[in-house]
C-alpha cells in the first residue's frame, strides 16, 4: 500500500515569517511581534469564518488580519505598505529542510499532496515561486468547499481528491489543530515541531509521530511502514 502524503503549506512547507525582513523596514524592532500576531489573527479569522459560515478566502482573512494587527500594535500602515506585505505573501519562501525532505520521500515512492486553506491559484502560485511545485501529485484547496481547517469535510475532501483511503493518508503539519483534525477524520498525523518550546494542543489525541524538521520525516515513514 502506497501511503499519501498531504503536507500543510502555510507554516509547515511555506515560512509565513518570511516577511519579517520587509516589516523591519517598515516597523522596526516590533516586525517579529507583528509577524507573529498577524499569522495569529489570520488563523483566528479563518476559525471564525468556518464555524459562522460566513465564508471570504484565505486571501481576506490575511488581509483583514495585516489591518487588525497594526491598529491593536498602534503602528497603521500606509495601503501601499499593505499592498507590499500582501505582495511578498504570495511569495513566501519555503523552509530550508524542505526541498530535501520532498525528494527523499518522492524517491521513496509516497503520493506527495498540498494541502492547504489557500486558494488554488494562490497555492500554486506559491509552491512554484518557492521551486517545489513538481514534488506534488496535486493542489487540495480548502476553498473548494467554502470552508476551511479543521472542518471535519475538508479532510474528506483531501481523501476523495487524492483517491486515498483514511488509513494511508497522512497530514504533515506544523499546526496541532491541523494535525488533530486529521486524526479525528480517521487519518494519520505528523506533527513537525519546529520551535523546541511549541506545545501540542493537550486534547488527549497526540500526533501519530512527532519530528523536529522534514528532514527527519522520511526516516519516520520509513520507521512507520515497515512497522507492523
């Protein structure tokens, strides 16, 4: 049985601190607090565009959460500042553990998906600036159902789109929430832990494995497969 691979792009393959050079220029020594209250917000946004349905793309969410976040930090930005920092997202770089990890798990035969909130285009247009596109069999959007993470039907969706079966499927994230949906949808979780002082959600379902960078992940697949 060939396991699937569905990996979270945002925060997991794609760095969304990626941006933090850009709003040193424009905010100084707080750029890191503002990355990081900005991916919190867009985050939160979408949680409460799901559960209300009440539904705008992930592109909305970042952009109302970039407004959000310099009028709680009391530092407004100019719109052609904001329109820069929502240029650079479509951008973002991907992590450095992350070209390697693909190609050894391509090399090893696993069906490699993206999996993310964004929409298509904007995930496409990510995965190729970033030069990972060709690792992947295909693009699941979240947007398809008007909807996002962790709604219980975009992991059903992933499975009908990739034409994988709950027990080979795994989702590579670096978000608990994320790594807990799936498994709650009847899939494996791979929680990759980045920041050594991060805390997965303590929900009483752990991730099925736990890695510190994607280069440790193909030894974990490995590890798993050949586990009876």
């Amino acid at each position: 049985m060939t396991a699937t691979l569905a990996f979270d792009v945002y925060g997991t393959l794609i760095d969304t601190h990626g941006v933090v050079a850009e709003l040193r220029e424009m905010v100084g020594d707080r750029a890191e607090d503002f990355s990081r209250a900005w991916r919190n917000k867009q985050l939160e946004y979408s949680f409460r565009r799901g559960l209300m349905r009440n539904y705008e793309n992930f592109a909305v969410c970042t952009r109302e959460a970039l407004d959000y976040t310099g009028s709680v930090l009391g530092v407004p930005l100019a719109e052609e500042q904001k329109s820069r920092l929502l240029e650079i997202y479509r951008t973002l770089p991907a992590f450095g553990d992350v070209t390697n990890a693909l190609e050894g798990l391509q090399s090893a035969g696993y069906r490699i998906f993206a999996f993310s909130n964004g929409a298509a285009e904007a995930v496409e247009t990510l995965l190729a600036r970033a030069g990972i596109r060709h690792f992947f069999d295909g693009v699941v959007s979240c947007d398809d159902l008007r909807t996002f993470k962790p709604d219980p039907a975009v992991y059903a969706h992933l499975l009908r789109q990739s034409g994988a079966t709950g027990g080979e499927a795994w989702l590579v994230s670096g978000n608990s929430f994320d790594v807990i949906g799936a498994i709650s949808a009847g899939m494996h979780g791979a929680w990759v832990k980045r920041d050594p002082n991060a805390i997965f959600d303590p929900w009483g379902i752990g991730p099925t494995v736990t890695v510190e960078s994607l280069a440790d992940l193909v030894a974990a697949m490995e590890h798993c497969r050949n586990t009876p």
